[in-house]
C-alpha cells in the first residue's frame, strides 16, 4: 500500500508502530531478522531517517502549502542583496531524491580515503551561464569563472596569480575571493581529488573525479556574450543525478554560497559518499547487499558472532568476548577489489593485499590484523552483493513520508493539486499518470511510484468523519485500538493493570464515545518498573489531564470514570470541599454555587486502594511482604516485595514516605540527587537510606 493511515484513540501505539511499518518497506529483511528487539529496530530506522530515505513532519494549524511541496524563502545573495528564491517542501524534496536517477557514471576509485573533496559550482542554474554545467558534463571538464580568460599556466604560488591577474587587467584585490578561487583551481587542486557539484545551497547533482592539470582555454562566448569561463581541469564524471540529490544524501549541512571551497571532514559524510560511488551499482542495492550478508547471531571463523549490522557498520563478538567493529567500507572496497581481478580472497587471507596494490589506501592495520575473520566476511559479502555493470541504470530505492497527526494540519491548503497525484493510478509511469506545474517553480512535478505515505491520525483530537474526504478516500486506514491483553501480565498487589484499562474505557465510550478511550501505551513502563510510585505518576501526569480534555473539565463525569463515587474517602482521586459561603461572603451577600469546586486528593495516588476501586470498590490489596527494613529514632524504613519503600513514624505509616526519607539523608550524609541535579525518587532514596542504616549498625 502506498498511502495508509494508522487512526486511534491517543496511546495506542501509532507512532511506535510506524518504525515497523517504514522497515518493512525499505528493509523487510532486517525487520524479519530483528523484529523481536526493538533497539535494533530504531537504530536501522535512525540509519535510513540519517540517509534521507525516511522523511518525518508533523502537521498543525500553521503548517502550510509553502512547507510541505514549495514556496518563496527571502535569503542574501553574494553582494548582500536581498534576493527571493524557490525552496523546495520536504514532500517535494523526498519526491525529487526518489524520482532521481544516475544518468552518467564511471568506474569509481576503489577508496576515497585520504582523497580531497571540493565543493564547486558550475553555472547557477537560474541564471543565463546556466548551459555552463551541461557543457562540462558533455566535455568532460570543470570551468572556473574566475580569473576570466586570463592563463595561469606556471603559476606557482598565490602571489604569482595575483601578479598574473594584475598584468591582465584585472581589478582584484590580493585578499579577494576571486584569486583564492583561482589559487585553490590551480593549485590546491590534485588529480584524484573527488569535485562535488552543487546545484544551490541545499542539493548536489554530480560527483567527478579531476583527471587532468590545470589549463586555460579558448571558448566561443555564448549567451549575452560576456561568458569568461576560461579556466579549466579535466575529469571523470563518476556520477551524474537526474534530478538533482538533496544535500543530505551526503552532507552534515548545507553548502556555502562559494564558487569553489575544500569540504572539510565535519560537513561530509565520507561513508555516504562511499555508498554513492560503490562500484557494485548504486546506492541502494549496496545497501541491500549489505543488510542481505549478515545478520545478527551469524558466526564467522573461530567463534566471531555478529551483533549489529548496518549500512556502515558490521559489530562482531571476538571469540574473547569483546567487541569488534569494522566498517562495511573496507569490507565493499575489498570486495570491489576481488571482484575487478585485482586481489582473490586468498590474498587477503595470506596478507599480500599491499604486495598486490602497492600504495593502497586501505589501512594495513586492520587488513593483516583480521585477515582470517575478514577474508570470510569478503567471501560472504560478495556471494549476496552481485556485480552491476555501471551502465546500468540504477534502480531507485523506495522512500517514506511519515506524517504525523495528519488531521491536525488542512489537508486541502497543504497538499494543494497533489492530493490526486499521490493515489496509486496517478503516479509517474502508471497507465493514468498525471502532472502539474507548480506555481512557484513553474516546473513539471509528478509523484514517483516508489514514494510511500504512512499517516498517524489521532481520533480523539478530530473525529474520523470530519477528515477532508479527498484525503480519505486515497489512503488505506488501519484502526489502532486499545490492546488490554498487553497489560494483562501487570499486577501491582492484587490490580490487574489490563482489567483496570478495560473497565475505564468501557465507562468513558458509554459516557463519551470510541474514539476518545485510553490507549495502553501509557502502561506500558510498568512492565519493567511495577511499583505503586511509576503508577501514580502515569495517572497524575497523563491519565488526569487527558480525561480533564477530553470531558471538558466536567468532574462528575471523570469522578464516574474512576469510580470515586463508590470508594472510601482516602481513595478518591477528586473530592468536593465543603464550602461556607457565609465565611466567604457574609451573611448580607446571597450568592449561588453555580459550579462545583473540585480538588485533587494527592494522596490517593500513593495508594493501591484507589487503583483497586477503579475496577471494583470491595477489592482488597494482596498483602506484601517486607524484603528488607531498617530503623531510624522513631522511624521504620521498609521495602516491600514489590520495591515500594514505606516509611513508619512510631507505629503509623506516613502517607507521603519522601518528606522523611530526605530528612533522614540528610542527617546521615547520604547523596539525595544524581549527577544531573535531579533529586532521587522515594524508591532509589529509600534502598540507599536502607542501606546506609544497615552499614551503620554491623
């Protein structure tokens, strides 16, 4: 399905279930290997969402037509003009990488490291040198603007350009970018380093490789006639995208508005340009070989156990017990290397990789230290990674738009005219494909087949039947209910957690309706923590407020959800105080109560009775047994079998335990906060007072 919708109830898992929703399109292997741990899970997504194959947004009021395809972005040109440009929505955005294609590509060095990256501009695309870049493509080169027509041949520092520049004719300053452009071109730059052509501040659309020395030519003028691109370096065009790639796909952040500049290490991701240029087709079948290869649990050589394995990381367990990372980098670039006849697996394995290929870049270390283990794990990646001949055109991976509340944002104001080109019969290549001009661009926009929309729709905020129409007769909806049998396992003291969330969804759909029950997420953490503290917590911070929203602050009926009305007066989470109106307004003054006061019994949240009365008033809590206790004066300090610390004040327990439990910390000296300043809850303070008492008395 390529448009769905998960609707609910809030808690019931919507965003949660997303993760594995999106995996099962991009990497169902990988989810079906992993399903059961759920840490696995959010990394590989964390991975792709990093990679630019899973897009996140999340709809409001304010959201707009300008943010989600495209709109006008006021920004500063060179000069410091203000200038008015197009910039691309995420939906636009994500559509363009998955509608993008490799249109030229070479052979690529077996390894970047070590090689120097340069950002460069090669005409501005919505200007008139804009034929610039298509001229370079087709001959093979890279022109600098810079310098004009001016030869530099034999230049050998940046004072001799400037000298050159000067006897030419030219205005620029020793300091001037312009002659630090030409110094870089000229000099800095090195044959094997890797170009990097950017088209704006936030895309890419070719990676080459410089072949050639500088050299300055004579070109025809072309456009209006002032066209000086005159200095020029050969090179390989190792991979041409059509449409252009967003930064993303290769950068930590945006590029710089600079013709010509150095990328330095911080502001690109050499693994993700390793990806792009893998020999073994494009970026995406690497990256599917590489989850298809290994896989958690897999053990290589003599007892080498894989943990993890990524796009770029393959964890091992030596057979000592600790850990072994190797990049899947090194493990592609030897695999390139076997597979182009340069190296045989036995090669590695017998440590003749550098006798092979003198002045490899490889690290030595990490070849001949794990030559055994990574001969095997070679062998394998190259029995599940099949050679693709680079002329082949590369097949682009699917892509995934997570939105979230889709019906808290107007559906109509923000996907505009798209919202028929996404069904499945309008997309790009179908039998009844269909496309727009945008108004911005004024260019050709339709949506690829390979594009997936996962929508989150929470029913309590907005009924079900209010959603745009248009909306909901293009996406498949797929209800997410409260799931009870999940927290059937969770007792506290006699409360069957499950039970408990069943009774007051029953109370809340005959006072309210479905669309606004509890979801069980918010239960969830008592699975690892089943303590009457993390419960109270839950009601007070997220189950109160809720029920406040959803009944509009009508007590009466939040009292009935919780069935307060039945309970002993210890136990009711809200309560009425008495009021005496003639004390408050005297007895002249006749006043009506037109509104009931309520309070919030604090209390009650530390005490399982209330939990229990929720369910049924006459339930009464298991007995608990004492684990461990310790005295203090007058005070008993106990924990109890279900890690509840109680305290006892000669005889009578004490309805809030913290109070003296800091007090007795801070008569002992114990630390009452952690590292981060936040004071320590009741239970970690009540096991370390415990255990202080208990020191104190050996």
């Amino acid at each position: 399905m390529l448009n769905q919708i998960l609707y609910g109830p809030p808690g019931t898992g919507k965003t949660f279930a997303v993760i594995e929703l999106a995996l099962d399109i991009l990497d169902p292997a990988y989810l079906e290997a992993n399903r059961s741990n759920r840490t696995a899970l959010k990394r590989r997504f964390d991975e792709l969402s990093s990679d630019g194959e899973v897009r996140f947004v999340t709809f409001h009021q304010s959201f707009s037509y300008e943010d989600f395809v495209e709109g006008l972005r006021a920004d500063h040109d060179a000069d410091g003009q203000i200038r008015y440009a197009v910039e691309d929505g995420i939906f636009k955005i994500l559509c363009d990488t998955a509608a993008a294609k490799v249109t030229q590509q070479a052979t690529a060095p077996v390894s970047i490291e070590g090689r120097r990256i340069w950002k460069m501009s090669l005409g501005n695309t919505l200007a008139s040198d804009a034929y610039i870049y298509d001229e370079c493509v087709e001959n093979n080169y890279i022109l600098l603007g810079y310098g004009g027509d001016t030869d530099f041949t034999g230049c050998k520092s940046r004072d001799e350009v400037f000298d050159r520049s000067q006897k030419a004719g030219k205005s620029d300053e020793a300091d001037s970018y312009a002659i630090t452009a030409v110094t870089n071109f000229l000099l800095k730059m090195k044959k094997g380093d890797l170009v990097v052509v950017s088209d704006g501040n936030t895309k890419f659309r070719a990676i080459a490789e410089v072949t050639g020395d500088y050299r300055q030519i004579a070109r025809e003028p072309q456009g209006d006639g002032d066209d000086k691109y005159g200095q020029c370096r050969n090179v390989k065009w190792l991979r041409v995208y059509s449409p252009s790639l967003p930064y993303e796909q290769l950068m930590q952040n945006q590029f710089s508005q600079m013709t010509l500049y150095e990328l330095k290490s911080h502001s690109i991701d050499r693994t993700k340009l390793a990806g792009l240029l893998s020999n073994t087709g494009n970026h995406a079948s690497t990256i599917a070989s590489a989850a298809q290869a290994f896989r958690i649990g897999d053990t290589f050589g003599s007892g080498y156990e894989v943990v993890y394995a990524s796009r770029d990381v393959l964890e091992l367990i030596k057979p000592n017990k600790k850990r072994l990372p190797i990049g899947m980098s090194l493990i592609r670039d030897l695999a390139d290397c076997v597979r182009d006849g340069k190296l045989t697996v036995a090669n590695i394995r017998q440590k003749e990789v550098f006798e092979k290929m003198p002045g490899s870049l490889l690290e030595p270390y990490l070849v001949n230290g794990y030559e055994n283990i990574l001969s095997v794990l070679v062998e394998r990646y190259l029995g599940f990674a099949s050679p693709t001949s680079v002329d082949a055109p590369a097949v682009s991976r699917p892509k995934v738009l997570i939105i979230d509340e889709i019906n808290r944002g107007n559906v109509s104001k923000i996907f505009g005219e798209l919202i028929t080109l996404i069904e499945p019969s309008k997309r790009k290549d179908a039998e009844e494909a269909l496309e727009v001009i945008l108004p911005y661009s004024k260019s050709r926009f339709s949506v690829p087949a390979n594009v997936h929309i996962i929508g989150t729709m929470n029913t309590a905020d907005r009924s079900l039947t209010s959603l745009d129409i248009a909306l909901r007769r293009r996406f498949h909806f797929r209800e997410m209910l409260p799931r009870p049998d999940l927290l059937r396992e969770i007792e506290l003291q006699g409360l069957n957690v499950g039970q408990m969330l069943s009774v007051m969804n029953e109370r809340i759909e005959v006072l309210l309706d479905r669309d606004h029950r509890l979801g069980h997420a918010y239960f969830l953490p008592l699975r690892e923590d089943k303590s009457i503290e993390l419960l109270g917590s839950i009601f007070r911070q997220q189950i109160i407020p809720l029920l406040q929203e959803y009944f509009f602050d009508d007590w009466e009926r939040i009292q009935i959800v919780l069935n307060d009305s039945r309970k002993a007066p210890e136990n009711r989470f809200l309560h009425k105080p008495d009021v005496n109106i003639s004390a408050l307004f005297g007895d002249d003054v006749s006043v009506a109560e037109r509104t009931s006061r309520w309070m919030i019994n604090d209390l009650a949240f530390g005490r399982i009775e209330a939990y229990l009365g929720i369910v049924d008033h006459q339930l009464k809590p298991v007995a608990l047994t004492t684990e461990r206790e310790a005295t203090h004066g007058p005070y008993t300090i106990r924990q109890l079998s279900s890690g509840t610390i109680e305290v006892w004040n000669s005889g009578q327990k004490e309805e809030v335990a913290k109070k003296p439990l800091l007090d007795i910390a801070r008569k002992l000296g114990i630390p009452m906060t952690w590292t981060t300043g936040a004071t320590m809850n009741t239970r970690h303070l009540g096991k370390k007072v415990i255990e202080a008492l208990g020191k104190a008395n050996r």
